[in-house]
C-alpha cells in the first residue's frame, strides 16, 4: 500500500495494530488507520491542529485508547468519542519508541525514559548518567526492559521505582516483545 491507495506518504516510521484489527500508521506526513481496505487520516478523522508531521511513535494503552508522538508533542486519540487529547510537548516527545504497561501507564523512549500515568497523566523521568536509551520492550511478566545504545541493559524495579542494570553477558542494542512475551533481542 503506498500514497495512491491513501496513505499520506510513503515515509512510515511506526505501526502498530490495535485490539480491534485495525492498523496504525506513523508516517513523515501525519498518522494513519488502516481497515483492510481504505485509509482513514487521523487529521481527517478528528478537528486539531498539530497532528501532521512525523509520527515517530504509536502505541495503545489498556483503555483501546491510541497514543502516537510527533514533534509538536504526545497526542491520545479515543475511538470511543473520536477526540483528541494533547498532553503538548514532553520533552524528547518524538522519541523513537512508547509502549503501554498492564497498570495503565505508558512508557517512552527519548535520551531518558518517560513514564506517563494514564489516568493522571502525571510525567515521571528516568534519567540514565551517560547513556541513551535505544528500546524498549515488556516481556510476559510485564518487566519493562531497556537496551542502551552502548549495549547494557537495564530492567525497571516496582519496589525502588527505577531501573537496574542486568548483565546478560553481550551487548544488545535493541530489544523487542514477541507475541508469546519473550523478548527479541
């Protein structure tokens, strides 16, 4: 599928598909959902302004509702009402990676990590002296794992609300979530 079938470009950054089969797509000219067959552009879909540009990040939270970051800031779309929240410019909100949690909160990646609460919507920073982030993924217990760029790896510790380093034996520089939870790495 590429622009003459709708897509607003053929520039894609991200995708996801969300609990009801439909697919998102971040693209260089705004976000996307795809049924199958036709393309509905979110900037169509919904009266905001900010909406165009890279979408660098989509993911959905335990409420069906669809996050997606680009350089104006984070945005949440409901398809229960089709309207749109904007939580504005979080710092290093066009990062490259934003994943939901079983508890509600959503988790992106920039030169640190950045917890949001869903309900609250309250901005919690984890910042890591020296390092960058690169991914992030959730295994099948529902740990948040990091990678850094330099290859280490970091898990996130519930009961000291940070994260710890965990030596694997190599350096990983990306990491992701299989379907069946494990992680890719």
């Amino acid at each position: 599928v590429t622009t003459k079938d709708g897509l607003p470009s053929n520039t894609i950054y991200c995708t996801l598909q969300d609990r009801t089969g439909f697919m998102w797509i971040g693209t260089r000219d705004g976000l996307s959902r795809y049924d199958g067959n036709n393309f509905s552009n979110i900037r169509d879909m919904v009266d905001a302004d900010g909406l165009g540009g890279n979408i660098y990040s989509i993911c959905e939270d335990n409420e069906g509702k669809i996050w997606f970051s680009n350089p104006s800031g984070i945005h949440i779309y409901d398809p229960a009402t089709g309207k749109i929240s904007d939580l504005g410019i979080v710092e290093g909100s066009s990062g490259p990676a934003m994943i939901s949690d079983s508890k509600g909160h959503v988790w992106l990646v920039t030169d640190k990590i950045i917890r949001i609460g869903c309900g609250s919507l309250e901005i919690k920073e984890y910042s890591f002296p020296h390092l960058r982030p690169s991914s992030m993924a959730i295994d099948s217990y529902g740990s948040i794992w990091v990678s850094m760029h330099d290859g280490n790896i970091y898990i996130y510790d519930t009961r000291t609300d940070n994260f710890e380093q965990r030596d694997c034996g190599h350096r990983i520089r990306r990491i992701s979530s299989a379907e069946d939870g494990k992680l890719l790495a």
